[in-house]
C-alpha cells in the first residue's frame, strides 16, 4: 500500500493516504495493534501509539471513523487556488472533474539587473510587475470561483503563501474566506497538470500518526 510519510512538526508523523486506501490502512493499524479502541476520530491503541484521521476539505461534519468512512464516499465540490509569483491557477471541482478552470503566467523580470538598470530601479519594477500580477490573478479567481461560491464546499488554496494571501487579500474575494481549507498545498509552478494534481493532494487523508 503506498503511504506518503513525514515528520510532524511537533512531534509525530503524518502519512497521506488515497480516500478509497484508507478502510484497508485502519484494518492494517487493527491488525499491528492490540487493544485500539476508538475515541473521536483517533485510534488508540494499547501501547501508547495513535492514529488520528484529519478530514480533507469540504468533508461535513463527522463525529466517529463509521461517518468519516461515509462521508468521503461522497463527491464534494472544491474551489482550488494555486499562485506563485509568476502564475496562477484556479479551478472548480465536482468530485474528480474540473467543470472550470484558467491558468495564466504572468511577467515578474529575475532578481539580477542588467542592461545598466540601477538596482533601486529594478527593484521598483519588479515590485510592479508582482502587483500587477496578483491584481490580475485575483481578477481570474472572481471570474472563476465567484460564479460557484454558494456551491463550494472548500476552497483549497496552494503555493507561495505571500501571494496566495495576496490574492485573497482583494475584497471582491471576501465571499471565499470563510470556505478556505487551512491547509496550503505545496506546489510548483501552476500549470493545468499542476492543478490536476493539487485536486488529488486536496483528497488525499491525513493521519498523525504517534509515535
């Protein structure tokens, strides 16, 4: 069974695992343990170790593992927002489709000058050039996601933090806030198959797992 795996900040570990993977990985924990009983949405197995399932975006509200099973059976809807300096990618999901979606690439010059441009001068229009690009970017994720809004379950957003929170920063995007998963994906630059693949990390399950 393939299972990402990294240390916690913290303390700990977290696996991801694919959502159709995961009743196979909670029989496996069963199976490696003894005496696991269930408290919420953690297993806690008699020696100490734990396994606590973190749900994905735009997963309702779950009390115990039984409806966490449940419920990511079901299609949800993702709003995704991916920004780095010099891109931009946004999408709508239904489930594993994107019914919607727009990449585009913006101009920010490098961080070395040349061509006789003073260092200030440069500074300057590279600063331009990135505001520009983030004015522009917000203007593609209210034409994309803002016709959708009601409809969303989450928004997942991916990338350069200063740049997304840039974005959002734009009132007109004010609706989408409070739909924002706390989680940023970490991605390269958008692209379309960029997207793609935030929508399978945006699913994937988390699970801190101790020790």
């Amino acid at each position: 069974m393939n299972v990402k795996v990294q240390p916690a900040a913290g303390g700990g570990r977290w696996a991801e695992i694919s959502p159709h993977r995961i009743a196979g990985w909670l029989d496996g924990f069963y199976a490696r343990h003894e005496g696991v009983v269930e408290v919420g949405l953690q297993l806690c197995a008699a020696n100490g170790d734990t396994a606590e399932l973190l749900p994905p975006p735009g997963l309702p509200a779950v009390q115990t593992i039984d409806e966490f099973l449940a419920a990511i059976k079901l299609p949800r809807r993702l709003g995704l927002l991916l920004a780095r300096k010099g891109a931009v990618a946004v999408g709508v999901a239904n489930g594993e489709e994107l019914v919607a979606s727009k990449v585009e690439r913006f101009h920010v010059q490098g961080r070395t000058a040349a061509g006789g441009w003073s260092q200030q001068r440069f500074a300057r229009r590279r600063t331009n050039q990135a505001a520009a690009g983030v004015r522009e970017a917000a203007e593609i994720a209210e034409r994309v996601l803002l016709p959708h809004v009601s409809t969303l379950d989450s928004l997942v957003c991916g990338g350069d933090r200063g740049t997304v929170e840039a974005i959002l920063g734009d009132p007109a995007l004010a609706p989408l806030l409070p739909l924002r998963h706390e989680r940023l994906l970490d991605v390269p630059e958008p692209r379309q198959a960029v997207l793609l693949e935030a929508l399978k990390a945006a699913k994937m399950i988390r699970i801190h797992l101790i020790p």
